[in-house]
C-alpha cells in the first residue's frame, strides 16, 4: 500500500512524520482514513479536502500537534460539531483540521460551587443532562444542542433562548484552559469565583472563533433548576405591542422572565406546514411570541403572575389570542414548534438570513424601516424573521431574488440603528465584509495585533473573522 508521505511535498512528509512520531496511535487522519463528515458545511458551500486530519484526546496532543503545525507553519482549522452558522469550520484548501472530538470527557459536578469542568469536545446536551440529573440546570440552550461542543459554544460565545435570564456563554464560563498557536499551554481553571491577578486571559477566548487559539477544557457555572417553568404562545396584532407586552413581562416576573421569542406570520405558518402540525393559535395576528417564565421555590405564584399579566394584556388588546402550556408535552410542544423554524427556513429557496441585534426598544421601529426598504429593492420579498426579541436578536431571514443589494442594505440599517451585524454566529469566513458595520477601525487593529502576537505564523484559523498577509 502507497504511504500517502511518499505523494506529498517533503515539508508536508517531515511534518506527517514528526505529528505520526509524537502523537499517540489514531490521532492522525491521511488519505482514505479521512471521512466525508469533516468537509461537512452548515451553509452547504463547498469545504475543501483537509490535508490531514488531528483527533488529539488529550491537552497534551492537542498541544503537540499544534507546536509541530506551528514549526512546520502548516494552517490549521479547529472543529467543533460544525454546527456553526458563519463559515469558521468550513475547510480552506492547505488546512489541516484539528478536531476537538475526542476530548470529550465531562467530569463530577462540584454542588458546592455548582459546576461543571467539560472537554472542548462535549456535546451541549450532555452538560444539559448531567445538571439537569442532580436538579440543576445549563444556562444556554441552543437549536443545535445535540452537535454543537462546548469548545464551538465557548470560541462563538453562543447566545440562543435564555440569554435574558443567564446571559450568553461567556457568563456560563468560571474557568477556561486553551492551547496556543505554538503549542503553549495556559490554563485557569481555579474553583474559585475570586481571581483578580491580573486581567483574566480566558476571556480572550471566548467569542474569538479559534483564531487565538483552541480551547480544550473549561470549567461551567450551573444554575438552580426552576421549580416552575411555564410557556405561552401569543398572537399579537404588532411588534409595538410585542415591546409593550415585554416590558409588562419584566415589571411583572422580573429576573423569571426566561424568553421571549418572536416570529412574523410567514415563519410561525410555515414551520407549523413544516413539521405537519396545525397552528396551536389559528387568529391572523402581525406577530406571534413565545414567551418562557423560570421560578426558584420562593417564587411559588410566579405562574399565577404569568397568567394574570397575560389576561390584562390580553383585556388591552395589547395580545389577540395566548395559549398557555398546561403540561410538560404542551410546554416541549411549543418550544419544538420554535426550535423547528431554523430547519423550516433551510428548506426555502433564496433566502436571505441576517443574524443581527438591535437595541431592544428599536425592534418594532427596526422591523417596519427593513421591511420597508427591502421592498423597494424587491417588491416581492417574503419577510421570515424570528428569533430572540427580548435581547433584541433576530434572525433575520427573508426571501428575495436580489440577495446582495438587500443583504448590503439590512445590514447597513441595522449599523445606523446601533446594532451588530452578527449578534450570535459570530464572523467567520462569510461576514468578514460586514465587520466594520459593527467594529471600528481601533477595534479592528487591536484584534489584529492579538492575533499577530499570539499566533506570528498565522496558522490558527486564518482568514477567519479578519484577513492577514499570509505567514510572518
Ligand atoms: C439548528 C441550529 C440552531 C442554532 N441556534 C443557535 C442559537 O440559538 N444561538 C447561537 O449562538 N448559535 C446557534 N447556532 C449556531 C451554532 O450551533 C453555534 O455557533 C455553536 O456554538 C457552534 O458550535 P460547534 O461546536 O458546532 O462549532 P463549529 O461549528 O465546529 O465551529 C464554530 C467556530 O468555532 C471554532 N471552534 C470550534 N471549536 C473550537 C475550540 N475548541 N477552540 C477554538 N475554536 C473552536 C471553529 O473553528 C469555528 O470557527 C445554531 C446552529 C444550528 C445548526
């Protein structure tokens, strides 16, 4: 059998063969040995062939195999579940993968400082399980909870449905360990909450995308499991009055107020068609919410508050019509119903899809002024926007013929509203054009000069949120 060192140019053949001299049996992927599933792409572009693949199942590989890429100035791209949504998984052609797969233990939880240490590796959902099987619970849920690792969640900063109660991944994180460009180690990982020694380098890692370098352990807060958890699905005849329903929500529930998600008429509609359900509320209304209310045991008529402040909004005729969950499957039913509409708008042709953020109150404002000017770039734009209003996140889909122009022009707005171009899926390869909507130039320079000096060869996830000249 042909060894695949003897096609390759002699720098890529040495550096096989240090990474197969120091890395233990299995780490290393060549040739055939690479499965279709690393080229996999969420965005369905094309990924190219990695020259080889890295499953180190250890910091200590991870860090051996990122010294020698470093040596041998081989770029390198990190996978974590590929579930993510900008293109930073997606393989350019001369990258290496380094896949986060098999460090994927989770430890014992510490109910004393209520958390959890996890390998980059997990799945989201075990962190979910295993808190959730001593009556505590993970802060951020996500669509892609079953895929997505702790490492992806951590380098993207995930947000998702319950950022308004627990805050988005970075406050889940108490300790952090990440690998350097060149294989240096750094890890703090105290079980301490207290650590003012100076600035606290794990926070560089979070929502950098991998391009700093790979995080490989952490430690995550858990959170008291509600006592009551309830959720209602509502039609409302307008955003204003969705704001205005928020803000009854938040002087009424305070903190217990979970979520409060939005999604215009044509996505609600069509991801009921989608998963062959008939619409829990049939009333023609400009906006459905689904909104989620979490209570600790002291808060025991959290649910009755819930209830009551819906019926008044409801006598204002601030809410045309609500459905609250009476039962666990009610309650999963409606959140499966929400969950469904990032595969419902994937099946549609010529979508346009705007992960973007708004000040809260400029939501209805936002959503009129877009809809607005995308209709004079074309008339026949089919607006599919949902997502998590109360922190002021859409996903903003529409469908359009004339992707570009409309795209250049939501995302333009949403620079003049004070927003973010990309509130949760961070920049990767595909909104690279965009960062300076939401970065000034300062901004920019300085994450260039953290990348230059933590990685000077650039091998680590190059071209990803920023371009550099190639290898210093
Ligand atoms: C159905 C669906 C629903 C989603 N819902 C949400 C949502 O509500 N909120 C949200 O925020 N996102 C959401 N996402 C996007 C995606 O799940 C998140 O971005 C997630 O955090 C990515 O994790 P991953 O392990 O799949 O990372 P990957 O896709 O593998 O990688 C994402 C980026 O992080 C880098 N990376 C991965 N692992 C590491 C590591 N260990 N160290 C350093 N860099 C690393 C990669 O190089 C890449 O640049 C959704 C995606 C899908 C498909």
């Amino acid at each position: 059998m042909t060894d695949v060192r003897d096609t390759l140019p002699a720098a890529d053949a040495a550096l096989l063969d240090r990474l197969f001299s120091t890395l233990p049996p299995g780490t290393v992927l060549t040739g055939t040995d690479i499965g279709p599933q690393y080229q996999e792409d969420r965005r369905d572009r094309y990924s190219a062939r990695p020259l080889f693949v890295l499953r180190p199942s250890s910091t200590a590989d991870v860090s051996a195999g990122l010294a020698a890429c470093h040596a041998f100035r081989q770029p390198v791209v990190v996978h974590g579940g590929r579930t993510g949504l900008s293109g930073g998984h997606r393989i350019l052609p001369g990258e290496a993968v380094l896949s986060l797969e098999r460090l994927n233990a989770l430890g014992q939880i510490d109910t004393d400082s209520a958390s959890i240490e996890a390998q980059a590796g997990v799945a989201l959902q075990r962190v979910q399980e295993a808190a959730n099987d001593v009556g505590l619970m993970f802060g951020v849920d996500i669509g892609a909870r079953g895929s997505a690792t702790i490492g992806g969640n951590i380098a993207t900063n995930a947000g998702g449905i319950r950022v308004m109660r627990y805050g988005m991944f970075r406050a889940q994180v108490a300790g952090l360990e990440a690998v350097l460009a060149d294989g240096t180690v750094l890890t703090s990982m105290k079980q301490v909450e207290k650590d003012n020694t100076g600035p606290d380098l794990g926070q560089l890692f979070i929502g950098s995308e991998g391009v700093l370098g790979v995080v490989t352990r952490a430690r995550l807060r858990l959170h008291p499991a509600p006592v009551t958890e309830a959720n209602s699905l509502l039609a409302l005849p307008s955003a204003d009055a969705a704001l205005d329903l928020l803000s009854r929500l938040r002087s009424a529930m305070g903190g217990a107020l979970s979520a409060f998600e939005i999604m215009l008429p044509e996505v609600y509609h069509g991801v009921c068609r989608h998963l062959q359900i008939s619409p829990p509320l049939g009333t023609k209304a400009q906006v459905y919410v689904l909104a989620e209310i979490q209570a600790g045991p002291l808060a025991l008529t959290a649910q009755e508050v819930f209830e009551t402040t819906l019926m008044a909004a409801i006598e204002d005729n601030c809410i045309l019509d609500a459905v609250v969950s009476q039962s666990r499957r009610e309650f999963q039913a409606l959140w499966d119903l929400r969950d469904g509409c990032a595969d419902f708008v994937r099946t549609l042709p010529n979508v346009a899809n705007g992960d973007i953020s708004v000040p809260v109150g400029r939501v209805p404002d936002f959503l009129r002024e877009s809809q607005t000017a995308l209709r004079a770039i074309d008339p026949d734009s089919v607006f599919l926007a949902f997502g998590h209003m109360g922190d002021g996140n859409l996903h903003y889909v529409f469908q359009t013929v004339r992707k570009e122009p409309a795209l250049s022009q939501l995302l333009t707005m949403v620079a003049a509203f004070g927003g973010s171009v990309s509130a949760e899926h961070g920049i990767g390869v595909d909104k690279k054009p965009w960062l300076h909507l939401s970065r000034s130039p300062a901004e920019i320079d300085t994450m260039r000069l953290l990348k230059t000096t933590l990685d000077p060869r650039l091998i680590l996830n190059r071209h990803r949120i920023f371009d550099l000249a190639d290898g210093l």
